[in-house]
C-alpha cells in the first residue's frame, strides 16, 4: 500500500464503478529517505536508501548507533538541548 495512493471513484458508460488508481511514493521510501538524510547528510545516499526502501529501513534499525537521538529535538535559542 502506498501513502500517496490516491482513489478515485467515478461511473464508467455502463453505469458500473471505475477506480483510478495513482501511484506515489512509499512509505518505506520516506522511511529510508529521512534515516539516511539523518545519518550521512548526503543526497547520493538517501536516494540509494530511496531505492532500497524497507531494506535500508532495516538496515538502519539494526546498526542504529548510541549518539542517535530517539526523541525529538526542539531548537532552542539559548543553546540549551530540549529533548523531549
């Protein structure tokens, strides 16, 4: 299942129901995308973990290291770590 997927619903000539069907991105690909893009800061290989979706998903899962932050992190003027 796709999260962009997009149906919709319209009657065809005969009167019966025709679904249209597009195609977006996965969400094992947004998934892939934003842990590479947090891990490496490289367009290359967030596009390669693009490709590799669910894969790259666990791949990062597995090898996820200590300094990784599990929480948010809000930006805070005074420099101080709001970690929530």
């Amino acid at each position: 299942m796709l999260l962009a997927d997009l149906v919709i619903d319209t009657f065809g000539v005969d009167g019966g129901l025709v679904g249209v069907v597009r195609n977006g991105v996965g969400l094992g690909t947004v998934i892939a995308v934003t842990c590479s893009w947090q891990r490496n800061r490289s367009i290359l290989w967030a596009l390669l973990a693009g490709m590799l979706s669910w894969l790259y998903v666990l791949y990062f899962a597995l090898t996820r290291r200590p300094d990784e932050v599990h929480g948010f992190q809000a930006a805070d003027p005074g420099g101080r770590d709001l970690r929530l």
